[in-house]
C-alpha cells in the first residue's frame, strides 16, 4: 500500500514537472506565498512566544495581536493560493495561464478569501490553546493528551479542508457558505480520490521536504567551505545564507504548487461530473488520469 501511494505520488510530481516545463510561471504565486509566509511568520512568532512563556496572562495580553497577524498572513497565503489555483485551471482547462487573470480572479474573491483567513486564524488560536492545554493540563496525562490530539486533528483537518475551499472559492466565485456547501459536496461524492490523493500527495510532500532542505543546507555549506579561503568568514557565510534560503523556498514552493495542484484538478474534474452526471462517462484531467489512473 505504502509503495502503491509512493508510485501515485511519483507520477503525479511527473505531471506536475510537465505542467511546469510547458508554463513556468505557474510557480510564481506559490513562490510569492512562500517568501511572504517566511516573513509573516517572523512575526506572528514573537506574540506566541510570549504567550506560551506568560500561559493565560499571555492569551489575554497577546492574544488579539496573534490573532491579527495570524489572519494577515492566511489572507495573503490564500489570495496566492487562489491565484495559483486559477493560473492551473487555465493551463489544464485551456492550455494557457494568464497571471494577470488569475490574480484578478483572486482579487474578486477577496471576500470569501477573507472570511476563510478569519476562519483559519480562530482555527489555530484554539488549535494552540489545545496544545497548551495538553501541556499543562492538571488532568493527569491522558487529558492532556486528548486535548493536544484534538488540536492537532482541527488543525489538520482544516488544512486539508482549506486546499479544496480555495479552488472552489475562486474558480468557482461562490461566496462562503456556498463555497463550503459544495466543497462538501465534492468530498463527499469523491471521497476515495481525495482520500488517496492525500495520503500521496502527503508522501510527496514528505519526501521532497527532507531530502530538499537536505540537499539544500548541503549546497550551502559547500558554497561556505568553497568561498571562505577566498572572500573571508563574513562574506562566505553572508553568500551561503542567501543561498540556502532561496533553495529552500524553492522546496517550499514545489511542495504548495504539488498539493494545490492536485486538489484544483479535483475540484475540475468535480465539476465536468457534476455537468454530465455522476454516472456520466467523464475522464479526469490528464495529470491526475496518468497519476492515479482513473
């Protein structure tokens, strides 16, 4: 089974190799999400780190900062995501992505997109004071352990929810209760793909992560070593710095572009079988045809 989800995953990352070489640019908003996340998160650390030090004082001082950061930076995530989104539907749909429409499209649904970071944000608010809880529950072990496990089930859960909610949130142009009606709708009537789906997208994820982030701290301390005898300490560690930044993101980006892929190809095919019924003969969008052979 293990190797079977490793196989799909290796033929989807083909495909999505594919749909990279014909149109490079379709990493773009992935990228521009992935530098922005990076500085984002430099800063909603530091209220998070203040009230994990301070406990129940620290939601109280900190919280509404937290909470404001963490829904500034899902909103850009998800204005990019949609960006991509769309820029994929293009390019599946019609053999040719525009940005500039993509990016329109995602403006247009900036409401919803919105609404979904706001979502997001309480999300992992409760998601943290969970986790936090688990740590320091007076309820013995095994309360704590429930409420770190219920937190890290809503936090992924939502996570999975959220790469479906964003296609469906801007190809389509629905509005936020109907953007999750028929999100819904579209698990439900094909729960086993985006099941397997996940599992190995996940599996690609992991892999391309690891040995990614490996490869790239390696390139970088060989750009170290190579240039330290030459242009001294500072300058060395100043070049390699840079470099295993930009090679990171790089992973980075490959791994948002993979899983928003797959789940916008899911919501394509979703629709043409909405279009010609369930019991319709409607092939699934190439990439994930060739995939997961279906």
């Amino acid at each position: 089974m293990f190797l079977d989800d490793i196989g799909k995953a290796l033929k989807f990352l083909a495909e999505c190799f594919v749909m990279i070489a014909e149109e490079p640019k379709l990493l773009l908003p992935s990228l521009l999400s992935v530098v922005f996340g990076f500085f984002m998160s430099m800063i909603v650390i530091v209220p998070f780190v203040f009230m994990g030090l301070l406990g129940k004082i620290g939601y109280v001082m900190f919280g509404g900062f937290a909470l404001v950061a963490l829904f500034i930076s899902f909103a850009f995530s998800y204005f990019f995501m949609g960006a991509s989104s769309h820029a994929v539907y293009q390019h599946v749909k019609f053999g040719k992505s525009s940005l500039g429409e993509a990016f329109n499209r995602a403006l247009g649904s900036i409401v919803t997109l919105l609404l979904l970071a706001a979502t997001a944000a309480v999300v992992q608010m409760i998601v943290n004071m969970l986790k936090s809880q688990g740590g320091r529950s007076r309820g013995g072990m095994i309360v704590g352990f429930v409420a770190s496990l219920a937190g890290d089930v809503m936090r992924e859960g939502w996570d999975i929810a959220v790469r479906l909610l964003i296609p469906v949130t801007v190809i389509a142009g629905l509005g936020y209760m109907d953007t999750m009606r028929k999100s819904f709708d579209i698990v439900r009537n094909n729960f086993v793909i985006v099941g397997a789906g996940e599992v190995a997208i996940r599996v690609l994820n992991g892999v391309i992560g690891f040995f990614g982030v490996m490869l790239s701290v390696l390139i970088a301390l060989g750009v170290f070593f190579l240039t330290t005898p030459v242009l001294g300490l500072t300058i060395a560690l100043g070049l390699a710095i840079p470099v295993a930044f930009v090679l990171i993101s790089l992973v980075s980006t490959l791994n948002l572009f993979i899983r928003t892929s797959y789940y916008t190809l899911v919501y394509l095919w979703a629709e043409e079988r909405t279009m010609h019924g369930q019991e319709g003969p409607v092939a699934a969008p190439a990439p994930i045809q060739h995939a997961f052979n279906i």
